[in-house]
C-alpha cells in the first residue's frame, strides 16, 4: 500500500509521488501540465514500488 499526492504547477509540470510504510517512495515527473497516460503515472509509480514483491 502507498499513499501520495499528484499535483501540476502553472510553470508547466506535473507530478505523482507515492511513498510506503516502509519509506520506500516513487515520483513520476512530466514537463507537460498533464501526467501520462499510457501508461500512467500510477502504472510507473506502481511497477517501481511494487515489482518483485
């Protein structure tokens, strides 16, 4: 389980940050206003937090 936060800047980015109990965190970061899509922010920040586990 991961908690977290997405949020965009009017400067033109955009983030997700998802952090565990455990202190293990992931932050996908664009340089557009909007977060990916395919595939998603979530997907990324899901797969480097939860792969092999």
């Amino acid at each position: 389980m991961a908690w977290g936060h997405d949020g965009s800047l009017p400067t033109g980015h955009a983030s997700l940050t998802l952090a565990t109990d455990d202190g293990r965190f992931a932050s996908v970061v664009t340089n557009t206003n909007q977060l990916p899509t395919d595939p998603s922010a979530i997907d990324v920040a899901n797969a480097a937090l939860c792969e092999g586990r």
